[in-house]
C-alpha cells in the first residue's frame, strides 16, 4: 500500500520540524504569487452579456449586486446535459454564507451555458441558494476561456473560475483560473492534502495510495451528494 513508515514519536517531531520550514517556505511563496496576482493588469468588458436569472434577463454588471466586485464560477453544464458537472457540483456544496464575501464588497455568482430551465430544477435536487445564471444566450464561457471549441468544432467545457472588477460603469475583467488551478479553492482538496492518504488520486506521489481503500482513484468516486450510499 506505500503507507507512511513506522517512528517513534521524537523521530516524527523531528521530521515535521522539516517539514514545518517547507510549509513556513510555502506560504511566503504563496503571499508572494498572491501579490503578483493583484498586480496583474486588467482589461476592459466593453462586450454585451445578457444572461437569464430568475428575475428574466440581466447583464453582467447585474451579477454585480451594486458591489465593486464578482467572482464567477464558470459551472460546467453542457446544454445537452440533464444535469451539472459532478466535480463542479463537489465545489458548489462547498460555498458557504455569502455574506463574507458581500462585507469584502464582493458578489458571487454560478455560470453555465445550459438554459436556465436545466439549471432550476438541477439547483433546487441540490439544495443550493448561490446565484447562478444561464449564459446560453452570449459567447460569454467561450470569450473567458470556459468552453473551448476542439478542432472538430464541438465545444467543451472547462471549470473556472473568472474575476471582474466595478468602477462606475465600466467592468474590468482581472483574473481567470481553470482546471488544476481552482485546486485550493476548496476545502475539501485542501483538508485531504494533509491526509496520510491525499487526494488518492493516481498521478499523487508517493505512488501506490490511490487504491489504498479498495476502490477507484479519488476523483472517479465523487457523486452528486444525494447519491452516496455511505
């Protein structure tokens, strides 16, 4: 199974004692990438988005909710789909009270290319209360990177994660994020990367404790959380 070697527990201080300096290492480098980050340089959204809600139509600076700020997480539901994305849906039951990101000036809102008619009833199974609009009306997934066209021409979806900035009227977009780059944005990866076993997935290192539970690589084992047996 590749399971952690045996120690006593002086022998085990002394090793986290290491291993706490890579961690101290870790987080200078990561205020460091955060810095850099609101460094970046933004760009002006001079398109038209509309996209449906449940109050009808809205545009982008909707999504707002009048703050200065919105975080959109760019959920993978496919118009062809009967329901979202298991992964992004894992996320989403991660959101917690939006109310601390609201006293930071900061909306955020769910975004998919199903039509809003897939999106209600998927939203009420699983019990979610975050805003979350249909953007099948725009290009707007396919302008922020969210769904690419494959050189078949067919689209596909990507989970991300876009952030746009308010001044006035005008809307900057700031950031955008996909794939392995959401990885510590929720807690669940987060609280499993300081497990003995991780995430279980194959590519983690040490080799060999993805299976350790008898069962299929972590990320083949999410559901919808209606559907776990246990």
């Amino acid at each position: 199974m590749g399971l952690p070697k045996v120690v006593t527990r002086e022998e085990w201080r002394a090793a986290r004692e290491e291993l706490l300096a890579l961690e101290k290492a870790a987080t200078r480098a990561r205020d460091a990438l955060n810095t850099r980050r609101r460094e970046l340089p933004m760009v002006e959204v001079d398109k038209l988005y509309v996209f449906e809600g449940p109050d009808g139509k809205s545009e982008l600076h909707d999504l707002f909710e009048g703050r200065p700020q919105l975080v959109v997480y760019h959920f993978m539901f496919d118009p062809e789909w009967d329901a979202g994305c298991t992964s992004c849906s894992g996320f989403l039951d991660q959101i917690g009270h939006l109310a601390h990101l609201r006293a930071r000036g900061t909306a955020f809102a769910a975004v998919s290319r199903a039509p809003f008619t897939k999106i209600l009833p998927f939203k009420a199974r699983m019990g979610w209360t975050v805003p979350w609009y249909s953007s099948h009306l725009s290009e707007f997934n396919l302008d922020f990177g969210a769904t690419v066209r494959a050189d078949d021409g067919t689209l596909q979806e990507r989970p991300a994660i876009s952030c746009f900035l308010r001044e006035g009227e005008r809307i900057f977009h700031t950031y955008s994020t996909f794939d392995r780059g959401l990885d510590n944005l929720g807690f669940i990866a987060n609280l499993l990367d300081l497990t003995a076993l991780g995430r279980q997935e194959e590519w983690e290192k040490p080799e060999g404790r993805a299976s350790s539970l008898g069962a299929p690589a972590g990320s083949a084992r999410v559901r919808y959380h209606d559907e776990y047996v246990d």
